[in-house]
C-alpha cells in the first residue's frame, strides 16, 4: 500500500485536484490531510513532520493540493518503482545536470503541458518539485523528518530532501508519467522573496558539498558572491515587477 500526504488551505482546489483523481485510482492507498485552512501551519515541513508517524504505507507520496493523477493504474505503477528503488526520491518534473527542466505535467485546464522538456523514460536528475514527490518509507525513516529550521516557508522542502538523499548515497529520478498540475499556465509559480529567503539557507547548508544547487525552477552557484549577485538580480526583477 502507498501513503498519500497533503497539506491543503483550499478545500474547493483539494476536491477538483487531488481528490477526484484518487478515487478513479484502482490500488489501495492511505490518505494523510493536513487541514492548513486556519494556517495552524507557517511551513509544509511542518505540516508534514506532524503526521510521518501515522503513514501505515510501504511508500508514501507528498502531494499538492492542485495535483491531480491522469490514469487510474498511477499509483500501481509508482509503487513498482518505489519497490525497485528503495533508495530514491521520485517526481515528476525535475531539473538535470545541465540545468534543463523536464516534466510531463500537465495543465489541468488545457492538457497543455508545463515545460518544454519532455520525459520519455525513468531518468536520474539533480532535483525534483514539490508537485509531488516521494520514496519508500524505508528511505523515509532513514533520512529523516523535513527540516523546518531551512525549509521554514512554503518552498523548496524537496529540492533540500533530494540533497539529502544523495548525500546519504540514493539517487533522485524523474518518473515519465503524465499528470496534472494546476489549471492553467498563468496559475504556475514564480521565484518569490520567501522562495529566495530557503534558498539562501540551502546554500549555506550546502555549500561545502556542492558548487551549484539545482532546483526545478532555478539554479544558483554556492559560491557567496555568484549566489548574491544572482539573487541580487532576480530581487530587482521582482521588485520592477509590481
């Protein structure tokens, strides 16, 4: 059986999304909802440490509440490749050495899909997004809860649990299954100043065992002045932006 987590603050999102497309799924599965409609929460790390004790499953999930399963037999075949990789992180849109994002996630809306990178087979990559993510609860258990002392905001909570991953020798892999996430295109995210603000801990965290950290929306040089004059950049482009 796979354990399904999410941290939700729109019931209406969580019912059109994830929700709908749990109950065409033809495996058994486990639901943790974390009920973030009061914001008891201020980050997903710790939406998601108050409930690791409960997952009954072999492999869990983490999901968005705007993620949505496309065929019925998704959760059947993730587990498979859980089972064979017991020592993995795996996604479904993810950046590579070479800074290119692949995914193919779609837009709810339009079945447009999200980037332009396709993924026609199980590849390795360097991390994956937050859309949803996973591993065995075997890898679970042995890397450990999220950090929220880090991953204090709404971001970034894979991209640092990828690190880790390898880190502790595993691997992350971007799985080729077509899903759904978000309704449309203008709905996706963009870098924000709380997005910059993980990032920065990530770095500092990082630093001496990476030159670069890679995650599925940005890539950015550990090194304190390429870090800072990038970032400083993309602060001003922010700011022009309101």
């Amino acid at each position: 059986m796979i354990s399904i987590v999410c941290c939700y603050n729109n019931k209406k999102i969580l019912d059109d999304f994830l929700m709908s497309s749990l109950k065409n799924q033809n495996d058994q599965y486990q639901l943790l909802l974390v009920d973030n409609t009061n914001n008891s929460y201020s980050s997903v790390a710790k939406a998601y440490n108050s409930v690791l004790s409960q997952i009954e499953g072999d492999n869990v999930l983490f999901c968005h509440q705007d993620f949505a399963f496309k065929d019925s037999s998704q959760l059947r075949d993730i587990e498979k490749v859980l089972n064979k990789n017991k020592k993995a992180v795996i996604g479904f849109c993810g950046m590579d050495s070479e800074g290119k994002v692949y995914s193919n996630l779609m837009c709810k809306g339009s079945d447009e899909y999200i980037t332009k990178n396709r993924v026609s087979q199980t590849m390795s990559v360097e991390s994956v997004d937050e859309c949803c993510f996973g591993m065995s609860k075997e890898w679970l258990d042995l890397v450990g809860n999220f950090d929220e002392d880090v991953c204090d905001n709404w971001h970034l909570y894979a991209t640092d649990y990828c690190y880790r991953t390898k880190i502790k020798g595993g691997e992350v892999l971007l799985l080729e299954d077509e899903c759904y996430h978000k309704d449309t295109k203008a709905s996706s995210s963009e870098v924000t100043k709380e997005y910059l603000s993980s990032l920065k801990k990530l770095r500092k965290k990082y630093k001496g065992a990476y030159k670069t950290i890679y995650s599925p929306c940005y890539l950015v040089s550990t090194n304190f002045l390429k870090f800072n004059f990038k970032v400083l950049k993309t602060r001003i482009r922010i700011l022009f932006k309101r």
